[in-house]
C-alpha cells in the first residue's frame, strides 16, 4: 500500500520548514503592518507571559520569534533578556533592521536544532509564540528546550486560533459553506493534542488555559491576508488571488453578528528538580 510521507520523516519535515521559511520571508512587510495596526503578536506575547508568570530579569529563549513582536513584548512584560531564533531570514533581518535593544538577540536557526546555544547559560524560560504547530518534530525542539531551561524555569506556547461566535462554533467553517466553496484539506502540522502530550511527556506538570480575543470582518480578513495566513487557506493560489479569495470569504460574515472570538490556546509546564 503507498501511503504519504510520515511526519517524522526528514523529507517531510524539510518540505515543511522549506515552505515555512517561503511563507514568512514573503510575509514581513505584511505581518509588520499587521501588528502596527491591531498590536496583535505583542498582546497575545503579553498574555502568555502573565499566564506563565514569567520573573522579571529572566532571560527568554523565543522560539519562532519572526519579526521580534513576540520578543519585544517579553522585553517589556518581564525586563527580560530575549534571545529569538527563527528559520525565516528575512523576518530575522527586518527585526534586526527595526529593534535595536542590547537585550535582545536575534538569530537565524531551527527551532529543532538548538546546538547554538550550547555554552550560554541556562534560560530561565523558553516561549513559543503562535509557532509551534508549524514544528514537524515539537518532541524534538521541546526535549532540547528543555535541555536548555534552568531547573525551575518553564516552557510555554501559544497556539493557532479557533474561530466562533456564540452562535457559530466553528466560524471559518461556515464561511465557507456560505461561500459554497469546499473546505481546504487543512494539513495539520503539530496539532494542539501532539504538543501538549510532547511537553507534558517531558515535565509532566502540563497546564492549559485559552486567551480570548474578541474581532470582527476586518480583523479576519487582515489576519488572513498575511501571506503565511492564507497559504493554510488557499494553498495553491499566488499570492494577490489569495488575498482577494480572503476577503470574499471572510465578508460573508458580516451578516453573522459580531463579535466574533478568536480563542488562543495556551500551554506550560515546569521543569521540577528531578
Ligand atoms: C506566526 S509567526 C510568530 C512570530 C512571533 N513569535 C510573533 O509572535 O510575532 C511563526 C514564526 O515561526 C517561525 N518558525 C516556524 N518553524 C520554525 C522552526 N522550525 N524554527 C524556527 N522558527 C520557525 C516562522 O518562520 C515564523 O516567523
């Protein structure tokens, strides 16, 4: 029988990470005026490093820190020390280009490949910020953040968000029914379920939480038209089609009734003394 490759697979996961860093190199100038628009990254950064109570002073790893949204918040949130890494050159060189704050780092890598920080003193927290459920191997990154981590310290992560309304629980879905298009072949990553089981396999002390944040037509269709966005929605598609493809879909919600919810699901563990 043939079947596709396995995630874990190394040619699986190098075509994921391949069309990551496409997707992302494509998307800096949009995803920056998204987040000067609605400050959204940042927010939901703030959010998570509250939940997490992260110490002031601490020094963060930010894994898949983009553009640096995620690492400035966690500067301001906790007067921390940020180091981010991601795979997209491009986001990396705009936040260097952008941010130049002494106490934060950025640097192109793998998440899945931590070596680099080998010699530097032990994190006292690592984030994922809205970035995990694009990792291929999340065990593999999340076993050596944890390496990594001070004994004490947490990991966190964010991850991608659900759609509803008190009356619609799953609000992209019902776009597209009223659109009568079909609905994509959504090609999970690194679901909710494999992340959390990958962290709590590691600490064993997982806890959960969801961040509401409330949007409207606009939103959606702001957040979607970032490139990386609406490849997950119309994968085949260059870029101008998908993001008028956006905009006719999300506006079949206006007669839905607003506000709609954008839920954020949220996850940490600590590392105990062993
Ligand atoms: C939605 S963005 C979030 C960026 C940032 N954390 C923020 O809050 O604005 C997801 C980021 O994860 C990065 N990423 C995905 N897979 C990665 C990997 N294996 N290693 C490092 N970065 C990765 C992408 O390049 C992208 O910049």
């Amino acid at each position: 029988m043939k079947t596709g490759p396995s995630p874990q697979t190394g040619n699986f996961a190098s075509r994921v990470k391949g069309a990551v860093r496409r997707n992302f190199n494509q998307s800096v100038r949009i995803y920056q005026a998204f987040e000067e628009k609605r400050g959204f990254f940042q927010d939901l950064t703030a959010a998570l490093a509250r939940w997490m109570k992260l110490p002031q002073g601490a020094t963060i790893l930010d894994i898949g820190c983009g553009n640096g949204a995620s690492c400035v918040a966690l500067r301001e949130a906790c007067n921390a020390t940020v180091y981010g890494i991601d795979l997209s050159e491009a986001m990396i060189a705009d936040a260097r280009r952008r941010l130049r704050d002494p106490h934060v780092h950025f640097i192109v890598g793998d998440g899945e490949n931590l070596d680099m920080f080998r010699d530097m003193p032990l994190f006292d927290a690592v984030v994922y910020n809205a970035s995990l459920f694009v990792f291929p191997n999340p065990e593999r990154s999340l076993a050596q953040a944890g390496g990594h981590l001070k004994t004490g310290g947490k990991i966190g992560f964010s991850f991608y968000p659900r759609l509803y309304s008190a009356e619609f629980p799953d609000l992209l879905g019902r776009a597209y029914e009223k659109k009568g298009w079909p609905l994509p072949k959504f090609r999970t990553i690194t679901s909710w379920d494999k992340a959390c089981h990958a962290l709590e396999g590691l600490f064993g002390n997982l806890e959960t939480a969801t961040h509401e944040i409330t949007g409207d037509v606009s939103f959606l269709i702001d957040f979607f038209s970032i490139p990386a966005q609406s490849a997950s929605l119309f994968p085949k598609l260059p870029y101008e089609e998908r993001a008028e493809k956006v905009r006719e879909l999300f506006e079949t919600l206006d007669a839905e009734g607003t506000p709609f919810t954008i839920g954020w699901d949220m996850a940490m563990a600590v590392k105990r003394p062993e």
